[in-house]
C-alpha cells in the first residue's frame, strides 16, 4: 500500500509544533513555506544595527500549549509594561493601562485616543474580560472572525465611537493576525 504524504502549509510556530507532532507520530510530513525562512509572523530583520520585529508579538506565558512547547528561560523573555503607541501619520499618542501604571493614569485620561466615554467603556469590558479564564480568552484571541465581530459590536452595542475603533482595536485585531 502506497503511504500517503502529509503536507504542512506554513512553517509557523503551529506549522513547525505540527511537523514535530507528527514526528513523534512516526510520520514525515512535508512543510511547505513561501518565504525564505521558517518562524510565520514571528521573525526580525536586522537593518543598520537596528533589529526590526514582524508582526504582533505578545506572548501570555500562561498559555498551556506555549508551555508544553516552549522554553521560555531559553527565549530569554522580558516583561514590558502593557499598553499601545498609536500614530496616526502626524503624531504619536500612548495608551496604557491606568490599572496596572497607576501613574499614568492622568496622561491616559487625556489622551487623544478615543474619547472619554470610549475610556470608561473600556474599562467596563477588561473588568468583564477579568473574570474569564486564561484559556477562554486564549480560545478568543485565536478566532479571527471573533474580533471582527467584537469590534462591530464594540462600535454598535458599547457606542464605542468610531475613532476608537479605527485607531486601537481594528488595528489591534489586524496586527495579532
């Protein structure tokens, strides 16, 4: 009987995870990448000295599959404090998150993002973010047509104005995929 082949579109961190899967398996799959090297999104170029990341890269060390596969002291990880610049093509502004830096909450406040209203709201949806579980919010985060349909209803039910969703979170979604 002729074995079958198993082809792997994409050698990404969940290309490369399945391959060796597979070959704990026993099997040979094939692993197929456009670009001229393996990592996905997940890869940095070097230009003039400077180090230049793809892609959006968080990594929630509390993920149970990053703990199985990863070696996180090896990665030599660092922490950085949450939140976001945005530019919109004249100017920069941060977001961060008054919660975990409380003295930052004054230049949050006022911040040319969103508008108050949009602040308060969001604060509202991390608290009810807050009582889900690691791998509930994983499970979101890995659905694409989720955010799409979180952002929507961000804009339509929470009245988040459209300034908001078009300079954070749209761009946000994008980013992680």
């Amino acid at each position: 009987m002729e074995e079958k082949k198993i082809y792997i579109v994409g050698a990404g961190l969940s290309g490369l995870i399945a391959a060796l899967e597979l070959e704990k398996g026993g099997l040979s799959p094939i692993l197929l990448e456009a670009t001229d090297r393996v990592g996905g999104r997940m890869k940095t170029d070097e230009i003039d000295g400077f180090r230049l990341d793809h892609g959006f890269q968080v990594l929630n060390t509390a993920y149970p599959e990053a703990k199985k596969y990863l070696d996180f002291k090896a990665l030599g990880l660092k922490n950085f404090d949450p939140g976001a610049v945005i530019f919109d093509g004249n100017d920069s502004y941060v977001i961060t998150d008054p919660l975990r830096s409380p003295l930052k909450i004054v230049g949050m406040a006022f911040s040319r993002v969103g508008t108050f209203l949009d602040k308060v709201k969001m604060f509202a949806l991390t608290q009810e973010l807050k009582k889900k579980s690691n791998e509930v919010c994983w499970l979101l985060s890995c659905i694409q047509p989720i955010f799409r349909l979180i952002s929507k209803r961000m804009h339509r039910l929470l009245s988040m104005s459209h300034h908001w969703i078009s300079q954070l979170t749209i761009n946000l979604w994008i980013s992680i995929f």
